[in-house]
C-alpha cells in the first residue's frame, strides 16, 4: 500500500468534494438535453393613477338632468364618491371653459341636489375635450360627464338652424377626429359609459327649439380619459365599486400594436422542444413524436377591456404560418394556470403578464418557420343604436343622442388610424 503524506490526501479529499458540488449545482441547474436558455425578467413596476380631475359639463342642456330625482344625480355622485377613494379627486365644472368646485367631495354632491349648476350656454365638444385632455396627462386621468350633443355655437345656429344637421357629418365630426388624434400621438386613450335618466326639464333640440320634458329617459356618458396602460384598470376598478352598472361601454385604446410576448418553457407544453431567445428551436416531428404545443405570455393591459376578453381573442387573432401549419387551441387569462410545477424564473415571466395563448404545431414544412400573430383593431358599434339626426320629436329622439354616431366615429377613426393592430407579433420555429 502506498502511503500519501496527511497534507496530499487533505487536498486530495477538497478537489473531490469541489468537483462533486460543482457537478450538483450544474444538474440544478438544469442539465440535460432539453435545456432551456430563457432568461427572465424583472417584473416591472405596476403604474399608479395619479390625480383624478373630474368635469361635469353644465351647458344649459344639461339642467333637466339635475330637477327632481334623477338616475343621473345618483350615478354622478356615486362615481365622484368611488373615484375619490380610489385616488384623490379634483372637482370642475365645464361649459364655456373650467371652473374649479370649492369644496370637498360631499359638499359637490350636496351641490348637485340644491344648486343650480347647469346654466352655461351651448358646448363645443372638441373644445371640452381639449380642456379635459390637458389634465390627462401623465399619470393622471379626467373624468368627463356630458350629453354629448355635437352642437355648432349659438349665434351659428341662430343664423342656420340647420348647421347642426347638414354639418355634423363633417366639420363637428371632424373636430372630434383631430382632437383624439392628438390624444392617440400622446398616448392618450378613452373609455365611455353610458347610462340613460329621466330628464326633468327644458331640451334643446338641434334647431335650439326649447322642449319641456317631464321624466323623459335621455342618455347621458361618463369619460375617463387618459395613458391608456391606467385608463383600462382604473375604469374596471371604478366600475367594481359602483352602485349601477352602465347599459354600455366602449374602449377606445392609443397603446399602439403589441409586439412584445414571453415564450414560456413548460406551461401547456406538450412534444418535445426547447425555449431558446423567446423562440421555439429543436423541434421533434414526425409520426412517432409527441404533438407538439407551446404556449406565449403577453401583456394586454394597454388593449380596451372587450379585447382582452378570451372570447375575444379566440375569435379575432390571426395566425398565419410561412412553412408549417400552426393553429390556437387556447387562450387564458394568467390567474387560470397552475403555477405549482412552474420555476421561479418562469412565474415571474408569468407574473407581468396577462394572458396565456397557446398553440398546436400541426406540421413543419420546412427546417424553420415564423408564426405571424396578429390581433385587428375592431371597436363596438352599439352607438349607432344611440344616435339621432332628428330629436325635434319625443319618437325621433328616445333613447337617442343627436349625432351620437358621428362623434363616435370621429373618435373611432382617430385610434384607428393610428395602428390597425392591437397587437402583431412574430414567433420563430425550427425543427431538431
């Protein structure tokens, strides 16, 4: 037997234990043939409304909505109320231009049921909602409560009773646009909702007819304005709170297409693959290998609410395929993953995003393939319904708004011609 000095075998025993603790940390690790090289990301920090600036517009048009006990009275002071909690509120009243409320929330609510407030004359809209968005800045968002009656200046319709009606397609409908567009370039988007309410009071009509309407049910719309990534989750947050549930609501997004998605390594994984920068790579095909699926994380928080339903995005997103055939088999919001059997790195992947698309690899036709993803821009279209061109008469206007349709469509085609796509996004495959 050969006898090593005491000092060789100490040493000789350290390199063993270095190199046998070195080799355990490599299969930690995640050593094998299916390594995955994704790396993940620090959650970003989740973005605060600032301020809350609330307008209600107090043209004359809009006093037949404070007389009496009205649904409007109750859901302008709930939402005041509700908002303020969530995030301090600053009160204005607006028709000419702002003029800020003394005092605190409860003495505006109070101000609602004995003063009255709407006595300013007739609104231009694209000129309230300029005064409106330059509050909505930031990280703070506007509220707005209107009629919304498109309406040329008093003295127009004194001159042209008609200007209202022959030029709403137009020049009021365009106003509307170029206003919005600016609030697209800036990031700025809107969420609308719309309630109806006994109106007690005098009506205009488009010819500033004055009408006297006793209970009278007549729409009126709350806006919340601003960074469109806030507008999406202070609305939704607003709305858990509030005492009546709009009839309807409508999106209005400025975030632009999405690009950016998170390949995930095991979540709804199915065949054999690997995660390799954010791409699907090593492909196993062929009639003895596994079906193959893969999943995406992505983050829709900056898209309208409706486009972020699953319903939604089953229907709507496009998947086209160079060179293979690859199709959607499910769609997730995060909460409905089970998150058990995932890594840290994948869960924090997870964790700033919202939801999980994931895919079925028909066929590979070639060595690589790029999956294209793309979601269109599609607005609700339910306020034609609201919309009227005569409102001289209690049948021409019930239920509806005069011009409704063309302030909306301003507004719509101001965010549409901003991007087409709420989102579009490449994947890129390729086989073993």
């Amino acid at each position: 037997m050969i006898h090593y000095p005491r000092h060789h075998t100490t040493r000789y025993m350290k390199f063993t234990a270095l190199t046998l603790a070195i080799a355990l940390l490599m299969t930690a690790c995640g050593g094998g043939k299916k390594r995955d090289k994704q790396e993940a990301s620090t959650p970003t920090k989740t973005e605060q409304v600032g301020k809350v600036h609330f307008f209600l517009e107090t043209s004359a048009s809009m006093g037949g909505y404070l007389n009496g006990g009205t649904t409007f009275k109750d859901v302008v002071s709930d939402v005041v109320t509700k908002a303020n909690q969530l995030r301090p509120v600053s009160l204005n009243t607006i028709s000419g231009k702002t003029q800020p409320v003394s005092g605190d929330v409860n003495t505006f609510v109070a101000q609602m049921a004995t003063t009255p407030l709407a006595t300013g004359k007739s609104s231009e809209l694209h000129k309230i909602f300029r005064e409106v968005g330059e509050r909505a800045k930031g990280n703070d968002v506007a509220i707005f409560v209107s009629d919304c009656i498109l309406s040329f200046p008093d003295a127009d319709i004194k001159r042209d009773p008609e200007v209202n009606r022959n030029n709403a397609s137009s020049t009021l409908k365009n106003s509307i646009y170029d206003q919005f567009a600016t609030f697209s370039k800036q990031g700025i988007g809107a969420t609308v909702l719309a309630y109806t309410s006994p109106f007690n009071g005098t009506y205009y009509t488009y010819q500033n007819q004055k009408q006297k309407l006793a209970g009278e049910q007549r729409p009126f719309y709350i806006w919340i304005i601003g960074k469109q990534s806030l507008v999406g989750t202070f609305a939704g947050q607003l709305l858990e709170s509030l005492s009546t549930t709009p009839a309807k609501r409508l999106d209005f997004g400025a975030a632009g297409a999405l690009k950016a998605y998170d390949l995930l390594f095991s979540a709804n994984k199915s065949g054999d693959w690997r995660a390799e920068r954010n791409n699907v790579t090593e492909i196993e095909m062929g009639r003895k290998a596994k079906p193959v699926e893969f999943a995406i994380a992505v983050n829709l928080n900056a898209l309208p609410g409706y486009a972020q339903e699953e319903t939604y995005l089953q229907k709507n997103l496009n998947v086209a395929v160079d060179n293979g055939a690859v199709k959607l088999v499910k769609v997730q919001r995060k909460a409905a993953l089970n998150t058990d059997r995932m890594s840290d790195r994948e869960q924090k992947l997870l964790s700033q995003n919202t939801h999980v698309l994931t895919f079925h690899v028909d066929n590979l036709f070639d060595e690589t393939a790029t999956v294209t993803l793309k979601l269109p821009v599609r607005f609700d279209s339910w306020y034609t319904n609201w919309s009227t061109m005569d409102d001289r008469t209690a049948t021409g206007r019930q239920g509806k708004t005069f011009a409704l349709e063309h302030l909306m469509t301003g507004v719509r085609e101001a965010y549409q011609t901003s991007g087409n796509e709420f989102a579009a996004m490449s994947i890129k495959l390729s086989k073993n």
